[in-house]
C-alpha cells in the first residue's frame, strides 16, 4: 500500500470515528426520551437548531478528535495485540465520554442526563472496538495474501534488536517483513551471524543503502 493509500485510509478511518460519535450522540438520547426524561422525543424534533448550539457540536466533535489522536487512536497497532489496541480505544471513548460531562456541566445541555452519559460512553466504546475488529480482520486477510506488506530495517544487532525481529517474525499478519540489519563491527556479531538475518551495511553505508533499496521502515 503506497503512502498516498495509507493516508487515505487514515483520513477515512478518522471520519467514520466522528460518524460514529455524531451517531451515537443521537442514539444515547433514546433511553431519556422513552423514560420520559427532561426532554421528549417529540420536543427534540421541534427544536430549532441554534447557531451556538451547532458550533457546540463542532467544538465537541473537534475536542474528541483531538482526544483520540493525543491517546494514540490512530497510531500503527501492526504489532500490537487485540487487548492493547482496545484499551487504547477504551481510554479515547472513556475521555470523550467525560469531555460531554464537563461541557453538560459548564453548559447546561438539557438531554445530557446521567441515563445518556451512560449510554454514550457504552455505545461509543462498543462500536469503535468494533468497527476496528473489522477493519483489523480484513487488514490481516490481504497481508496474509502478501499484500500491504512493509519492508523493514533494523538498526543494531544486540538481544532487544534480536528479539524485536522475532516478534515480527511471530505476526506475519503484521504485514512487515524484515530485509536486513544495520550495524558496526562489535564483538556481538559473531553471536549475531549464528542467525540467520543479513547484515546489509554499516552505519557510513546507511544512506546509500537507503537510496537503492526498497525500504518502508528504519527501526
């Protein structure tokens, strides 16, 4: 996938999270108006959208944008298991969650009720998990099939660079491949050429390498 695609779908993926925040917003609201709450459905539809009111919603929905984007929402999760990437997404729809408490607190919004606080916080955070178990599922299924794939270079050769190649090796569905090391003679390298990953150049010979060969990642 070229870095045109990747950006693409990254701006995709942020639009159909607000989507989904704007949709939810208007979901959680069904328990208050059936419970006949402080206002009902029938009021809601008469209401005349005020000017503040509809840049409230933008500030909002701009707020939790921000929100998932500084909690690492949108940040790569190849390697990161199912468990990590949804405490990322719980954290992110836990603070959007309380980003609507404190705006209710401070401006009084009247379908904004512990009910719909509630409601919000559990339909958010099950429909962005799932949307991202899909999107997960389907990424996988097309690197399996060699597509998507990422060529990575590592720089070093000691244990921790050892055990990264490993882990990577581990998750083919991660999509990375791993074409080589970089690193200057040390006497761990005879314990690293027992292996049996390349060593494609030295630190001087980086640069050039970097020209001639296809690589996505330097890690």
């Amino acid at each position: 996938m070229g870095a045109s695609r990747r950006r693409l779908l990254l701006m995709t993926l942020k639009v159909v999270d607000l989507l989904i925040l704007a949709a939810v917003f208007l979901l959680a609201a069904v328990p208050v108006w059936r419970g006949g709450g402080e206002i009902t459905f029938e009021q809601f539809l008469s209401m005349r959208i005020k000017v503040e009111n509809f840049f409230l919603f933008c500030g909002l929905l701009g707020t939790w944008h921000i929100l998932f984007v500084a909690l690492g929402v949108y940040q790569s999760q190849r390697l990161e298991s199912r468990k990590e990437e949804f405490t990322c997404i719980f954290r992110a729809t836990s603070a959007a969650t309380i980003c609507v408490g404190l705006v209710s607190f401070f401006v009084r919004i009247r379908m904004v009720t512990p009910t719909f606080i509630l409601g919000f916080w559990i339909l958010t955070t099950f429909t962005v998990m799932a949307s991202r178990f899909a999107l997960r599922f389907i990424m996988e299924g097309v690197r399996r099939q060699g597509r998507n794939i990422r060529h990575v270079l590592i720089v070093g050769t000691n244990s921790r660079a050892l055990s990264f190649a490993q882990k990577i090796e581990s998750k083919p569905e991660s999509g990375y491949r791993i074409i080589g090391f970089v690193d200057e003679a040390w006497s761990g390298l005879q314990e690293f050429h027992k292996g049996h990953y390349p060593l494609v150049c030295d630190f001087e010979g980086l640069a050039s390498y970097l020209r001639k060969a296809v690589v996505d990642d330097v890690m």
